[in-house]
C-alpha cells in the first residue's frame, strides 16, 4: 500500500459559513437518534473481520517473532534481544541498510517537493492548455510504481541505454550509471522525482485557496513575482508542504519494488533499501524472527522522525488562526 | 506644441511595450513548460517506441523516438509469453486480482464508512480510533506474519491471501468515504427515517446512489495499486499458471537470459495501456481524489 492519510489538507483547512451551519445542524439533530449498537457493528463487520485476521493478529504474531530466530520451517527459539543486538552491533549490511535508506530519504523527499511545488505555481493559471501539461506532469506518478517502469528506468540508464545515448550526443563519454557505487542511488532517486505528481496537486489545491487580493494588494505596494512568492505563497503554504513533507518521509522508506527490479540493492549495498534488505532477510535466507525485528524497528524510525517533523513544525508552519 | 505632443507618445510606447513584454511572458511560459512536459514524457514516449523498434536498431537507434520500420509482430511475439505461457494468462490474472480486489475492497468500504460516519453505537470512536492508527502501521510489519498465517492455511498458489484480506475493506477508502457521507445533509436521512426507512434502506437508497463520485475515486486508486502490486503476488503466486503480469514482466526481462527486447517493450507497454485508459477517462476523479485526501496515485 502506499501514502497515509493524517487529515484532509485542504478541505478542513477553512470550513465555509454553509458548512460550519450545516454541521451545527447536524450535530444538533444528531441527538435525536437512537442509538442503534447492532446496526452499528454489522455496518462495520467487515472492517473488524479484516483488522482482527490481518491487522490484529499478525502484529501480535511480529512481536513475538522478533525476539525468536522462527526459520521458514516452523523452528524457533526465544532468543530474547539478540535479533536487535545483532542488527545494531554486528550486522554490517544492516548498516548498509540504513544508510542507503536514509539517503535516499534526505536527497529524494526535499527534490521531489521543490519539483511538486515549483511545477504546481507553474500550473496555477488560466493560461490555455494547462489541464494538458497539468495531466502530463501527473502521468509518471500513476505508473511510477509499476514494474514496467522500473524495467524501463533499468534499460534507461543501462549501457547501451537511452541516457548515455543523449549524453554522448552532448559529448560525455557514456558510464555504467547502474554498476557504479557512486551513481546507482542517484538513478533511483531521479526515479522518485520524476514522480512529483501527487504531492504537485495537493500543492496545487492548496495553491487555489490563496486569495487574489493579497497578491493584488502585494503588486500595489510595488512587491515583484519573486517577492510575493516568497512572502505570501510560501508561508500560506506552509501547512501544505508539512502534510506533503510527512507523507513523504513516510513513502520514502517503504520503497521496494524500484530497487528490487531495478539494482537489486547493488552495487555493494549502496541501493539495500530497508525494505529490500528485510525481505532478503525474510524470504531469501528465510530469518523470518530477524525480519520481523527490523520491521519493528522500522516503525519506529518512522514514528520517531514523524514525531520531530511535528515538534519541529511549530518554527515554521504558518497556521492563519494563530496569527489573527 | 511640443509639449502636449510628446505624452500621448509616450502612452502609446508605453503600452506597446507593455504588450510586447506580455507576448514574451506567454511565449517564454509554454516554450518552458513545453520542454519541461518533453522531458518527463520522454522516457514513456521511448517504451512505447522501442516496443515497434526492430533488433537491428534498439540499441543502436536507442534516442530516436520513430522507429526506421515499424515492426509490430513484436506484439504478438510478446503475448506469446515465455515457458508455454501466454500473457493472455498474466494479463486474466491481474485483471482477476485487481477487478475482483477493488470489488471487495470498495463495497466492504462504503458499508464501514456509513458505519463510521451515520450510525451512533458503543464503542464506536475506540475503533475509530484503532482504524486511523492502522493507517500509521508500515506494512513492512505485516508481511512476514501474514506470510506464516496463510502458508499455515495451505493457501499459498490460490488468490485467497491476495483477495480475502480485502473483503476488510480498506483504511484509506474508509477515511475518504466518510469524508464524502458527512458532506451529505442530514435532513435527507432525517426526511427517509420519518418516512419510516430503516436504516440500513437509509443506506442504500439515500446515501449509496449520492456516494457515486467517491466511490469511482475509491475505486480508480485500488484498481491501480493492486494493478501494479507486485510484493503480494511475489510471495503468494509461485506457479507460473497463476503469476500477474507484474510478476511475469520481470521474469520476462530478466537481464541475464533476455533477448527479444522488441517483444520485452511491447509488453511493458501493454501493461501500462489499462491504467493510461483509466488515466484518460477519469482524470477529473484522480485529481480530485489526491488533492482533497492525500492519496498517493
């Protein structure tokens, strides 16, 4: 699966005076209903079914398998926090692991929103022909994740592939883009920015709420392109780049399919990302107990950044009604 | 004389340039936005191109986007598939798994949202609560005891742990229904509860038919993430009979024993052709959904 939902960014950000009123409504005329418990349960049936089987039960099952060494064939054995300490102390691939991931999270994520942001100011005219380059900009996100694609961006950047062809026609000699340790995880991270649609139209929604008045009254007051976007599409934006920046983060250490096919994790781990290295772990040499320990792990790198990304965003997320 | 003169000339230079600078905003913006558009498309332009390309010239003629001759039996060579099977197989697999899996997942859904967003029961903001925290859960997480799960269950080399899990409905889709019910007036209900509806017919005859946009939404999103999946099928589909056409696209462009790239291409590209139709279709679904829910395409 991929991105999580935190809130609707744009919709809430400002209820309109027929909404707050229809919600009062609602919420006034809610209490007269009648509290109906078995209609309530069989709506949501399905969702419990599915929680409990495959939500619920696995979760409980990872715990317990990280601190087993619980092999494909059904043998284990409690082995307390090794799985941890060897991940940490004794696993150099892990390390691998780690620092491929986090390279590709911290060069990816901020290039892939300055493209979503850059392009969607592009995109937020009436100029004639911009739901053609708007749909254009968006088509490499809705098949990015497909293997098509990553065998495609493999050829791409192979040998005798299309990018040394254009390369070459400029006169740079063509290279291994693929085989080299200092250039694999770059064709991985162009991959992921070549997909800067849905964080473009969430910017572009966001974009479409800024009201024309103030950069009216900012064009009055002699204020240029740059200057407006700096001082007023920027910070009203605020709130939109943390909701994209957060989705990201997350979407960014889960990358899977694109290494797999595309590098393998190769060369010399400098493109082992987690995801890939776990299930190595877990379905090539089949330490299912280890892989269940790094996948909690995981979850809590993620909950941890998470967690700072918010305390963090007090410094520099602009929310209107703190201001006024 | 001189004087009263040289105003309106001024004007009038004044606005000509003013004019002008605005023909060359215009021009500079689509000659800019129009090479950027060339570049990202470049890449998809080339698969499809190479799919007609002849084994003369695909790594030769590697950067021309028209083919010298087109050679379109790089199709059918393609569909032929590889080990006996054709990718007449894959592609009725996936069309199985994502039609039958955004079957499941939307309907399963839409009944949870209602749930969620209409009815008032016991315990209700507890499971609430849980749901959003699934959102949150990597599915890292999942995977290796799910895998036990259904390898204890015998059923691996069936659908079953690909579609059953989705008859639970899906957070995200939940999450973006119930945004969608509450947006629906309650005086409608209100109006069908006095009229002696119950319920559940509030459900069906009220709300369902106005959920159509949302649903399409919902739909279009799962339709492409399991159209594209490829861990699931991976781990759960070994025989070759049953494999998606993700699965076998990578068998089949294995770099160490591929060959016939022309045919490799070809099928690349067909497999893209379902979601473009989709894309073209319902772009205005798409946008919408992303830009109000934050769901990734």
């Amino acid at each position: 699966m991929s991105n999580s939902v935190i809130s609707p960014p744009i919709e809430n950000v400002k209820p309109t005076v027929t909404q707050r009123i229809a919600s009062r409504r609602t919420a006034g005329k809610r209490k007269d209903f009648k509290q109906d418990t078995g209609t309530g349960y069989l709506f949501i049936a399905p969702w419990l079914f599915g929680f409990f089987l495959f939500s619920a039960i696995p979760i409980a099952i990872s715990l317990w398998l990280a601190f087993t060494n619980y092999d494909i064939f059904g043998n284990w054995q409690y082995v307390g926090l090794d799985n941890f300490q060897r991940m940490f102390f004794q696993d150099v691939r892990y390390g691998h692991a780690l620092s491929a991931t986090f390279k590709f999270v911290a060069i990816g994520v901020p290039l892939r929103l300055i493209f979503a942001l850059g392009i969607a100011v592009l995109m937020n005219t009436h100029r004639r022909g911009v739901s053609f380059y708007r749909a254009a900009f968006y088509a490499p996100s809705i098949i990015g994740g497909s293997v098509a694609v990553a065998v495609m961006w493999r050829q791409l950047f192979g040998s005798d592939g299309l990018f040394n062809a254009v390369i070459g026609g400029l006169g740079i000699p063509p290279t291994n883009w693929l085989g080299n340790p200092q250039t694999a995880i770059w064709t991985l991270i162009l991959l992921s920015v070549w997909q800067f649609g849905s964080p473009m139209l969430i910017f572009l929604a966001g974009l479409k709420q800024i009201p024309a008045e103030l950069y009216e009254a900012a064009s009055i007051d002699g204020a240029n392109g740059w200057r407006k976007f700096l001082r007023i599409t920027l910070p009203l934006l605020t709130p939109i780049i943390f909701f994209n920046l957060i989705l990201q983060l997350i979407g960014g250490f889960k990358v899977f399919t694109q290494a797999f096919i595309i590098t393998g994790g190769t060369p010399l781990d400098t493109t082992l990302f987690y995801s890939l290295y776990l299930y190595q772990r877990a379905f090539n040499s089949y330490e299912l107990g280890y892989a269940s320990a790094m996948a909690w792990v995981l979850l809590a790198i993620i909950a941890v950044l998470t967690a700072i990304s918010f305390k963090l965003s007090s410094f520099w997320v602009f929310y209107e009604s703190k201001e006024g | 004389m001189e004087i009263t003169h040289s105003v309106p000339i001024q004007a009038e230079t004044l606005r000509i340039s003013h004019r002008n600078q605005k023909r060359f905003n215009t021009v500079l913006y689509h000659g800019s936005v129009i090479i950027a558009t060339v570049i990202m498309l470049y890449p998809i332009l080339w698969l499809f191109a190479s799919s007609f390309k002849g084994q003369d010239e695909i790594w030769t003629n590697v950067n021309s986007l028209i083919p010298k001759t087109l050679h379109f039996e790089n199709y059918t060579n393609g569909w032929a598939g590889f080990g006996g099977i054709s990718f007449a197989v894959f592609f009725k697999n996936s069309f199985i798994y994502a039609g039958v899996g955004t079957l499941f997942a939307v309907t399963a859904s839409a009944l949870v949202a209602y749930g969620f967003a209409r009815l008032r029961f016991r315990g209700k903001s507890f499971w609430f609560t849980l749901m959003l925290l699934t959102l949150m859960l990597p599915s890292q997480v999942l995977i290796v005891p799910q895998y036990i799960i259904f390898n204890k269950l015998n059923w691996i080399d069936t659908f079953l742990p690909l579609l059953v899990p989705r008859l639970g409905g899906d957070a995200f889709f939940i999450f973006m229904i119930m945004q969608f019910i509450r947006a629906i007036p309650f005086d409608l209900d209100e109006a069908a509860l006095v009229d002696g509806c119950s319920r559940r017919g509030i459900f069906f005859r009220i709300i369902l038919p106005q959920l159509k946009p949302a649903l399409i939404t919902a739909a279009i999103f799962s339709f492409y993430w399991t159209w594209e999946d490829f861990l699931q099928p991976l781990l759960y589909l070994n025989d070759p009979h049953l494999q998606t056409v993700s699965v076998a696209l990578r068998s089949f462009a294995d770099p160490s024993s591929a060959s016939d790239w022309g045919a490799i291409f070809a099928m690349l590209g067909l497999s893209l052709v379902p979601v473009f139709i989709i894309f073209i279709f319902f772009q205005r679904y798409l946008v919408e959904g992303i830009a109000t829910t934050g769901l990734k395409g």
